[in-house]
C-alpha cells in the first residue's frame, strides 16, 4: 500500500513541475473526447439563418390557372439540419435554399403556403427538423393590362392677374396610358392622371413635361401603384393662358326701312354681357358679341325670342350662359290693323306688263302710341321690287316692302306677299 502511494505522489510531482506534461495531457483529453464523440454520438443537430426563400410557380396549380406572384413579406428563414457531424459540419446558409410549397392554389388572393429546405450539395445528406417560420402568406392574382385616359392636375401653376386659365383644357401627350398589374387592383382605378408639381405664374400658353402619374379609385383615394406598371413616364403638357373680356350683348336688325330709328326699338335681353375668354389678343379688338339677327317684321306685339350663343371652339364662354332671350317691351306703343290699297312695283322687266292683283293688303303696325293713332293709309308706302325675281309664269308672288316716310319708330308686322300678274308684251301689242 505505501509503495502505491509513493508511485502516485511521484506521478503528481511530475505534472506539476513539468510543464511539457501539462500540454500532453490536455492534447490526449481533447482527442479522447473527439472519438467518443464520434463513436458514441455520431449525428448532431445544426441550426442555419439567413437563408433565403424562393417561390416558384412553375409547373404548379398556380401557374395552370394564368396566377401569378405578386408580393410575399417572408424573405428569410432559420433552418434547423441534423446529420453527420462530418458531412453538416461544414455546411453555411449558402449551402440551403429554401421554397414555398405551392399546392392547390387556383384562384386569386393571399395564400398560406408551408416552407420546405434542401441542401444545395447533392452529396450533402442531412434530415430537416425545422423551419422557422414554416409557413408564409403570399398573394397570388392575374395579371392584366388596360387602358385609362389621362387627366391634368397641376395644383401650383395660376395665370398672372387678369388672364385666364382653365384646367379641362390642359391637354397631355399622350393622353392614354396602359396600366399593367394585379387585376384585383386594376379593378379599382376609376381614373388616372399626369401631375405637373412646378410652381409658376403664365402670361402666356407654356409647355411642361413630367414622368408621375397618380391613380385614383371613385373616392378620389390615391391608389398604391406597387405591383403596376406604366408603359411610359414620359409626358408633354401643354397649357393654354386665355385673354379674358367681358362683352357688351348685341344683335343685327335686319329688313328696316331705310329711315327707321333702331334705338327707338325697346328690345330687352335677358342679360346684357357675356365674358368670354380667348387664346389670343383678338378680343381686344372686340367691345361686343352679336347673338344674331333679328327681322323687324318678325317683332309682333308678344315678341319673344331664345338665341344660341355659338361660341367658337377655341374661345371660352366664362359666364356659362348658352342661351340669350329677347322681347319686346310694349310700354308706351300700340298696335293696330291697317289696309293699303295703292301698292307700285319696281323694276317691272321690259318684256313684260306687271299689275297687281292683291288689293286690300291687310296687315299690322306697331309704334309709339301717338304715331299708331295719327297713321292713316296715305302715310304708308307699299312696293314691289321685281329686280331680284326672274318673271316666267303669268302669275306669282312677291315680297312687298313696307316703310312710313313721315315716322322713323313704326313697323309692320309680318312678312307681306303680294300677287302679280305678268304678261309678255309682243310686237302686235307694241303697235297697238
């Protein structure tokens, strides 16, 4: 027993006072826990990050149906291997990729898919124990294209003061636009337009150019143009500065005797001015808009009459007015009924022997009450112009003219025919 203790105590000795022992040692202890770390325990669990996640639908249900990926949030996993501690012992998150199983997906909508590993070395062997997360939300839909007009917003650009600027008639180039993307969100675009984010002051008709187009939904929502494409982002936009003037309203008096006093006539519109805007200088050379033409025959006693405006297209009508009206105001004149028997023709042809037929013209008269009620049938001159008619038949019709030398304010009413009788005059009528 005493020679034991001896052999241990020379054995303690030694590793203490030799330090090459001390290294030995720990050497023989590491080797000794790698074979039996292989031979006792010979596959190991390995747990790999970072390791990015493809999906693939070619081939799949997906793909069969006309769906395509449109967006997924899991981009990375953590996979956790178990094998050969000398085979897995090596391997990175290069070595794995990672892939969505796509199975059963035949429609549109976010999808749920599980997550699957593989080693990227074939000769690599190891068994999957997890995958974190194991499962990911991808959403699948058609993918379409269609077509939008394209509107101008251009919040920042105003016309200097005293000119005039209308957005409707910002014009863009193109002013169509294919849009491309996930059909679920083409379905909500109710309209898309070009924004022009420069700041300025026009006095004149400018061009501008931009790339942004913005989408709207029926709320006038802005909608998120991820996913969707543009087959251009290259736009000119022109826009047209108007001149504007507000314009006294205006008619032509048509068919009044020669001496008849026009401001006499109280005609009354049912407005006076009309602002007009144009993309020139040619309304400074205007101070009023003529409605149209009004014959004095036509103005009886309940007179009253609606006129288009017609504005040219490349000028505005600002006051939004599109009709005009007008009447005449009774106050202070009469009217009454008168009959002319004595009526000449004018310009009879050479030819011919012209005589009237129509006696007793019948017709009314309208004017300021103190003149209506002294007219009798010797003032008023009824004529027959045969000038402007080609006089073939034995009988025809013709437009009489009517005027009052001695009273400039009064006029008939309606446009008065007379008949005539036409007979050629020969060489025996001549001798006779």
């Amino acid at each position: 027993m005493k020679y034991v203790k001896n052999i241990m105590n020379n054995l303690r000795s030694a590793l203490t006072t030799n330090p090459a022992m001390i290294i030995y040692s720990v050497l023989i202890a590491i080797i000794a826990w790698f074979i039996i770390s292989i031979t006792v325990y010979p596959t190991t669990p390995k747990t790999l990050s970072n390791i990015p996640v493809e999906v693939d639908i070619t081939g799949t249900s997906a793909e069969e149906n006309g769906l395509s990926v449109i967006s997924y949030e899991t981009k990375k996993v953590t996979v956790t291997i178990q094998g050969n501690r000398s085979s897995i012992g090596s391997l990175s998150a290069d070595d794995l990729v990672a892939s969505a199983v796509v199975e059963n997906v035949t429609s549109a909508g976010e999808k749920y898919l599980k997550i699957n590993a593989i080693s990227k070395k074939s000769d690599v062997k190891f068994d999957v124990t997890s995958v974190s997360p194991s499962t990911m939300a991808v959403m699948f839909d058609k993918i379409d294209t269609r077509e939008f007009e394209l509107s101008v917003e251009a919040p920042n650009i105003k016309a200097v003061e005293g000119l005039y600027m209308d957005n409707g008639d910002f014009k863009c180039t193109p002013n169509v636009i294919e849009v491309s993307g996930p059909s679920t969100q083409l379905d909500k675009i109710d309209k898309a337009a070009v924004i022009v984010n420069n700041e300025q002051e026009l006095d004149t008709a400018y061009t501008f150019h931009s790339s942004e187009v913005v989408l709207y939904d029926k709320n006038e929502s802005k909608i998120d143009t991820k996913n969707i494409t543009f087959n251009t982002n290259d736009f000119t936009i022109d826009i047209p500065v108007y001149m504007q003037k507000k314009l006294d309203l205006s008619y032509d008096l048509r068919y009044a005797p020669a001496n008849f006093d026009a401001d006499s006539l109280s005609l009354e519109m049912n407005v006076n001015t009309i602002n007009v805007a144009s993309p020139n200088t040619e309304l400074e050379k205007i101070n009023t808009w003529n409605i149209g033409s009004i014959p004095l025959y036509d103005i009886d006693w309940d007179f009253n009459k609606s006129f288009e405006l017609e504005i040219p297209e490349n000028y505005k009508n600002l006051s939004n007015i599109s009709t005009v009206t007008v009447k005449l105001n009774t106050d202070g004149l009469a009217k009454k009924t008168v009959t002319v028997n004595d009526i000449s023709i004018l310009n009879a042809p050479t030819n011919y022997n012209c005589t009237v037929n129509s006696y007793g013209l019948v017709f009314d008269i309208i004017g300021p009450e103190e003149d209506i009620a002294e007219i009798t049938e010797k003032d008023i001159l009824v004529s027959v112009d045969l000038l402007k008619y080609t006089v073939q038949s034995s009988n025809f019709t013709a437009d009489a003219t009517i005027s009052f030398p001695n009273y400039d304010k009064v006029w008939a009413v309606g446009l008065q025919k007379v008949s005539i009788e036409a007979e050629p005059i020969t060489t025996e009528n001549n001798n006779d």
